[in-house]
C-alpha cells in the first residue's frame, strides 16, 4: 500500500481543516496516510525527516510547495523523491500550471492514481529555490502591494482579492527598473533603458492564476523568460488584455527567450520568488535544474 506523509500548516483556518479532511477521506481509501502540522522552518525539517521512502504530500498552496521543496533541498533529500500537492491556497498558481485539479477530492484521487513526474527547480546563486516562478520590476511591485492588501482584506475574508488589486495599481502608475539582463550569453535588457518587468517561469501561472510566462513548463528543463519593456498608457491596455489571455510574448514591446541560465544585474531591485519577496537587491542569478524531483501528476 502508498504510504502518505501529509504536511499541512498548523495556522491553517477551520475551513481548510474541513477542506482537508474531505481529501483525507479520500486518501485514506487507497494509501497509509500520516497527518502532520507544522508552525516553523525547523519543525518543518524535524518532520520531513522522519518522511523515509514515503511520498510527501503538500496541503497548502504554493508558499507552502515552496517551504517543503526547500527544506528537503536544503537537506540535500529532494533528487529522486515524489511529492504531491492537495491545493489549498490562495492562488495555487504551480497546481494551475501542472495540471493538478483546483478540486480537492479531484486531487487526492490523483495522489492514488497519478504518475510520478519528473519537473525541473530554479535555484539561484545563494542555493535558495524557485518552484514556480520570479520575477522583478512591475510584477515584483504588484506582487508587494498585493501582499499588504491581502493581509488587510484577509481580516474581512477579501484575501483573495489582494493580488488583483496589486496588478491594477501597477498597471495604472507602473514602476520600471534599469537592467542588465543575460539569458546564457544573450543580453535582453541593458541599463541603459528602463525594463517594465521580467518574468522567469518553471510554470506559467502566477497570481491567481495570470499567464505571466504562458509558455513555461516545469517538465521541459528549460527557464521561460518573458521581458517586457516600458508601455504607453494606451499601449498598456492593449497589454493588459494579451496578459490576461496569454498572448503578450507576441508584443513588439516584450522579449521571449527560453534559457537554462539567467543573471540579472542593475540599481536596486525587488524579486518575488515564488511570492517571497526579496529586496532591494543589485544582482541576482538562477538556474534551471531538470528534472529535480518528481510530482504526482493527472
């Protein structure tokens, strides 16, 4: 029988706790299933390990993917183990682009029934991870004005709403940042000229589901990398509808390339990684490591 070790965050709220108790049910039909919470980094590493040959099970959303992929890379225990993901979050962007079901039942059937697939990792120059995606410039500051508003709305259940909101003031006043960027020996952007944004994509979706980097495959073992250069005001609304549907790599204003190596360098700039943010920050390299673990997969 499947062994299960199920991670989930012990801040949980008791809607996610019912939500996860329904999937619960469903595992517990077809594997040996063991629940754990966990409240900080270091009870985090002291449960994954205990995980031995077992499969880990993240319920969570992407900053909870993000913790336990970390952790167990960090411990050197992530190449050749599978995982799983019963979506919890808030945007659960990783399980939009991989095609994990939003359902929570839907997914527990899948952890029962679904292949281990190998999927690629960014981890950059300090060994820190990337899961699904980062990015710099607009996408970093709605990215900071999302999670503050979140954290406002979420005290009057609006939490959701935090990172649209942050999209709509960054696209009616957008920041831009001066760059220097490398894509293996390819140079996109040069400080010289002011960059929107860029977008580095092991998935494709961020934010609740945007399509940020459409194209971005995390079985491929390649980096997508959309950059978008500065916009006119109604040039933006153009934009912005080619965003919300995909298609903005085709913009005479942005670069789409595919890489294994990215470097990033130029004035002090935020990185949200994965929704981590990080910053202000001068330099910054990723790179693509294929096929770092494996994800029960539809």
């Amino acid at each position: 029988m499947t062994s299960l070790l199920v991670v989930a965050n012990a801040a949980a709220g008791t809607a996610d706790r019912a939500t996860l108790d329904r999937a619960l049910l469903v595992l517990g039909k077809g594997a040996a299933v063991e629940l754990v919470t966990t409240a900080s980094p270091d009870e985090l590493d002291a449960v994954l390990a205990t995980a031995g040959d077992r499969i880990v099970v993240v319920a969570g959303g992407d900053g909870s993917l993000h913790a336990v992929v970390s952790a167990l890379h960090s411990r050197g225990d992530l190449a050749g183990r599978t995982l799983g993901l019963l979506p919890l979050g808030t945007g659960n962007d990783f399980a939009r682009g991989t095609g994990v079901p939003l359902d929570i039942e839907e997914a527990a059937r899948t952890l029962l029934s679904g292949t281990p697939t190998p999927v690629a990792l960014l981890v950059d120059d300090r060994g820190e991870v990337v899961v699904n995606n980062v990015h710099a410039g607009a996408g970093a500051a709605a990215s900071r004005i999302g999670a503050a508003a979140k954290e406002r709305l979420g005290t009057v259940g609006l939490g959701r709403l935090g990172y649209p909101l942050g999209a709509l003031v960054t696209a009616v006043r957008p920041p831009t940042v001066r760059l220097r960027v490398v894509v293996d020996d390819q140079v996109l952007a040069d400080p010289a000229e002011p960059t929107l944004m860029v977008a580095l994509g092991n998935g494709p979706r961020v934010g609740g589901g945007a399509p940020i980097n459409p194209d971005a495959d995390p079985e491929d073992g390649v980096v997508d990398v959309v950059l978008t250069k500065p916009l006119g005001p109604l040039s933006r609304i153009g934009y912005a509808a080619q965003l919300a549907v995909g298609r903005h790599p085709g913009n005479d204003r942005v670069v789409h390339v595919t890489g294994r190596t990215v470097t990033v360098r130029g004035e002090g700039f935020w990185c949200s990684a994965d929704g981590e943010l990080e910053g202000p920050v001068t330099a910054r390299t990723w790179r693509i490591v294929p096929s770092a673990y494996s994800l029960l997969l539809p």
